[in-house]
C-alpha cells in the first residue's frame, strides 16, 4: 500500500512563520501617507427620534476634513439578508430620523489622526428625543409595548405570519399518550466575540476613480456585494482585499466598517482608517443573540419521547442582521438530533432597542443544543433512565423522517454517542453498544409506527 | 501642537523620536518606528497583546507613554528575532500549534521571554501565572503553554 503523504502527519500552518515573527500583515498595519482617521458619532440613548445634527462645530475643529451624515450615503440602507432573499432591509447605515439601540452610529469625523476625530466627534450636538425603549422580548410581545420597528411590529414577518413554525404530527395527542410530561425554560445572554483585534478598515481612492480597500471582515465578497449597493458603485470599480482576521467567531461578518470608510475616502480623495475601540467593539458589535426557550416534552416510561413543543424567542435586537436566518436554524435545529413524532415549534425573532445581535458560531443551533440536551437529562432523571440511554433509545436514524420534511441520511448520532462513551471509559450495556444508524429497529422504527 | 524628543535603544539601536505629548510607547512603536509586530488589542491595559520588555521587564505598551523609555531600553518581538531563523519561543510556538489567529501573538511570545530570562525553567504553574495578563480570545491557552514548556525543558529545567 502506498505510504500517505499527509494524512496522519502533522503540518505546520502556512501562516505559522508570520504569526510567530510579528510579519503576518493585519489590517491595521497598513497604512497610507496622507491617511485619515474616522471616529463615529454613536446614540447615547437605545431610542429616540433624531430633531436635529448640529456638525458646525465639528466641521470647524482644526485637522478635520469632513464630517459624513447620512445625507452622504448613496444607499442608506445595510442589505445584508437582501442577498439570500430576506427582507425588508431595516437598518440604516446613518441614522436618520431615529435611533434605535445605544451605541448606533449617526455621523462620522474624518480627521488628520484619530485623537483629532475624537477631540472634533465629542463636539457634535445632537438633539434627540428620548423614547420609551423596548429591552425585554417578552414585553416586546405584549400589546400594550410600544411598537419599535417602522412596519408596526416588533417581530419579523415569515410568511405573514409574527413566528416561523413547525407542524408535525399531533403533539397534544403525544402528551395525552404520554406517561410523563417534562417542562423546561432555557435562558441565554447574548455573547461578546471580544475578538483580540477590533474591526478596521483602510479606503484608499485610486487616481482611476477605483477604491481599494482593506478589511479585516470575515466574508469578503459578501461586504464587496453589500459596499457596492451601498455606495451605487459597480462592483468592479472596489477592490475589496481581506487578509489574516485578528479573531472573527462569526462577528466580523455584518459590513459595519465598510460602507462608511469608503464613503469618507471618496468624499476627501484620501485614504482613510477606520479602526474600532474595545469599547466599540464591545457595546456596538454585533452579539450572539439572548435566547429563551420553553420546552415541553412527552415521555413514555420506557424512554420514548413522543411529543415535544416548544417556543422560543430570539432577541434579535434592534435590526435584522443575521438574526431572522439565525431563529429559522433555531427552528430546525430545537427538536435535537432524536426521533420525535409530534412536534410544534413556534420562534420569534423579536426585535428590542438593545445592540443588534447576528451571527456567532453555530448561532441558533447552539442556544438550541444547549436547551435540548439539558431537557434530555431531566427526562432521563424524570423516569429514572440512564442519560447515555436515553439519547440512544431517541437517537435519529437513517430513514427517519425530520420535522421539518426531510428524510435522515447522514445520522451518526449513535456511533458518535457509542465512541464518546470509550473514549471516557463508560461501559454502554451490550444492546446499546450494538446499536448502529442503519438499524431498522430499535424505538425509531416503533415511533414511525405509531406516527 | 508641541512636541517632544526622547532617545531611547529600541532592539540595540540607539533611537531617537519626535512626536506629540501624550503618544504612547504602542503609537511610536508601530507608526513612528514602523514596528508593527506589537499588536492593539483593547489600548486600556487589558489584553497584553502590546506586551513589549522595557530593561527586560514585560510592559504594557499602550498604557506606557514614551517620554517614560528616555534612555530605556525596549525590546520587541522584532528585536528577538534572528535575521533567517527563529528564537527558540517562536520555533517552539510555531511547532507547538500555538498561534491560531495570531493576533496575541508578539504579546504572548514577549511575556513568555520575560519569563525565561529571569527564570530558565519554570513550571508550568509560573509560566501559566506569567501568561496570565496575555489574552488569548481563540482559547489556545494549553498548546502556548505547552510551547513555553519546551523551551524551560530546553534550558535545562527538569520536569517538574
């Protein structure tokens, strides 16, 4: 047999030497001559209704070289999900008229170096009329909250309807035939990448009337789809160059720095860096979105869970960006990788006037995955049955049919449990560990039955 | 807008900058000495991804102003690096895995030197104490400490 190369060697990273010598090239170690700096002019209030923008001052301050409103912004709208189809667009690059979370930028100073732009930033005056926000999904829901979104409401809208779902099988049924019935509410915070580097963007105009522009985002033409809608530029006027990502997890993926550095390089003719704070990155960066979850399962004595329903609500913030894509992976993925004939799933994306949430790492799945295999543990523990067993007796099997309409064809479930438990030294009882994905039987097959 | 001069030894050079007041050690390291191996993580203190030796100590250099290195001595992950090779620390973190992003880095590589050089071979509990003001957000804490490990092994420090 012929000796593998590769596979089973250890390979050093192709950026390994750069990263351990200070020479990989990050984003904010590119600089122009004759560069400036942008500091943004934030929301100190999560909502209000914009009078009055008084840049004159600003615009005065020695070592300034314009301030950006969003009078300045071709296309003032971000269209991060018109590229897969949703809508509508909901969140301005500017704000214009309101302000929806604190920390939403307003206007940007560019300026000959950063401590001027923030010397000049702190001297805008902004008139805002403070409204009431909106901070908690479930007072989001109730009639008598006030209605933040410009549409009316404050969920997204899936097929006309304020949730997207899930109808499977007869889930009161389920409960009706069930030995035991086992609730659970779920609560997650939303969560800080805190990447080590913060975002930062470096526009250059080109003398062809061209932008090159470097950027630490995580998806590269994805931001050169969205600048260029943005700005009413052809794509092929920007040349978008990415590079080595100082820490992304999924939150250098909403084109926050973008649009606006291009439009300062375009309206001074320079170069330009737009580089965030810790504070900003903290405060005005997307969040994995704050989660709460309630579960109610129907459990037959013998481990077979026959009903589960669940509601869920996604705190999306106060505008899309990832967010109703994000619930509808939730949807799918809150039933669990087990077996469940009677299933009804409502998720709401709700929208709040708190820092905007999107992607993270798995967003969705894994707020979804934490709630489910809590909930498999306190029904093994409501009917006496062993964890490991438990998921195993549920397990998906090839064949079985999804919630959702799709027929299982990669399960791995049970090998991954059967490998997990030697790896940790748990012997599984001989009919478990026999026990394989293609199997006909077990209590997958006897669901299907009785479904 | 006034300015002042300070003359210090950056990497064994005689050195002399003029910038603005309140620039900081970080600023005139990567923009006046165009010395960009030492990172910005948080400028507040907080992540020691600027971790650059001031007289061999680790100091942060976003909190250091630069008038404080007058006729000091800095030392940055450039300085310790051999034209065409590694120092031990990088090879040993270049072998080891440890950098993912490698955004914390320098900072990591530079803690790590202000260890061994005031203690060959530490054990693994030091040099996790040493590394404790060095963020890493990729959580790749076990393989830098593996990495440092090495090289305390390679100084002749036992297991311990």
């Amino acid at each position: 047999m012929k000796q593998l190369g590769i596979v089973g060697q250890s390979v050093h990273r192709s950026d390994g030497l750069g990263h351990v010598t200070g020479r990989t090239t990050f984003i904010d170690d590119i600089s122009y001559p004759h560069m400036l700096y942008i500091s943004m002019v934030r929301s100190p209030v999560a909502r209000g209704k914009i009078r009055s923008i008084d840049t004159s001052k600003a615009e005065a301050f020695p070592g300034v070289a314009t301030v950006i409103t969003a009078k300045d912004v071709p296309n003032n709208l971000y269209t991060i999900l018109c590229l897969i189809g949703i809508g509508p667009n909901d969140e301005p690059v500017l704000a214009e008229d309101e302000v929806m979370y604190e920390g939403e930028p307003i206007c940007a100073v560019v300026a000959e170096s950063e401590e001027i732009a923030r010397e000049a930033a702190s001297l805008v005056k902004l008139d805002i009329e403070e409204l009431e926000p909106v901070l908690d999904v479930e007072y989001a829901l109730r009639p008598e909250a006030p209605k933040i979104k410009k549409w009316g409401t404050n969920t997204f809208t899936y097929d006309g309807k304020d949730h997207c779902q899930i109808r499977f099988g007869d889930v009161e049924r389920g409960f009706a035939e069930a030995d035991e019935i086992v609730t659970g509410t779920y609560q997650l915070s939303p969560i800080e990448h805190a990447p080590i580097e913060t975002h930062v963007c470096v526009a250059k105009p080109e003398p062809d009337g061209r932008l090159t522009v470097h950027t630490n985002t995580q998806a590269l033409y994805f931001t050169l789809d969205n600048t260029a809608i943005i700005l009413k530029m052809p794509s092929n006027r920007i040349r978008m160059i990415g590079g080595t990502v100082g820490g992304g997890f999924g939150g250098k993926v909403d084109v926050l720095t973008e649009p606006i550095t291009c439009i300062a390089a375009l309206k001074t003719g320079r170069p330009v860096k737009w580089r965030w704070t810790r504070e900003e990155e903290t405060r005005c960066s997307s969040t994995r979105a704050a989660v709460k979850i309630e579960m109610t399962d129907g459990v037959m004595r013998d481990g077979r869970i026959v009903a589960r329903k669940v509601r869920s609500l996604q705190d999306a913030g106060a505008y899309h960006r990832h967010s109703p894509y994000g619930a509808m992976k939730h949807m799918v993925n809150v039933v669990g990788p087990y077996t469940i004939p009677n299933v009804w799933v409502d998720v709401y994306c709700v929208y709040t006037n708190r820092q905007p949430s999107s992607a993270m790492r798995g967003f969705g799945v894994t707020e979804a995955s934490f709630a489910v295999e809590v909930q498999m543990d306190r029904i093994a523990k409501a009917i006496g049955m062993d964890p490991w067993e438990i998921r195993l007796r549920n397990a998906y099997r090839n064949g079985d049919m999804r919630p959702f309409g799709k027929i299982t064809e990669d399960a791995t479930l049970i090998e991954t449990i059967q490998a997990a438990a030697k790896l940790v030294g748990h012997e599984l009882p001989p009919e478990l560990a026999q026990m394989h994905s293609n199997d006909e039987g077990g209590y997958a097959a006897a669901q299907r039955a009785t479904a | 807008m006034s300015a002042i001069t300070v003359s210090f030894t950056l990497n064994g050079r005689a050195t002399t900058l003029t910038v603005s007041p309140a620039t900081t050690l970080l600023t005139a390291l990567r923009e006046h000495a165009q010395l960009t191996a030492t990172k910005a993580g948080c400028s507040q203190g907080g992540c020691g991804s600027c971790t650059v030796l001031v007289n061999g100590e680790p100091t942060l250099a976003c909190l250091t102003p630069l008038a404080h290195v007058e006729g000091q001595e800095v030392t940055t992950l450039e300085g310790i690096t051999p034209v065409g090779g590694l120092h031990p620390l990088q090879k040993a973190f270049y072998d080891r895995f440890a950098a993912q992003c490698g955004y914390c880095t320098p900072g990591m590589i530079m803690a790590a030197k202000a260890l061994l050089d005031r203690n060959p071979h530490p054990t693994r509990e030091e040099i996790a104490a040493a590394l404790s003001g060095n963020l890493c957000r990729c959580t790749g804490y076990l393989p830098i400490l593996d990495a440092v490990e090495d090289v305390a092994r390679q100084n002749g420090g036992g297991e311990r």
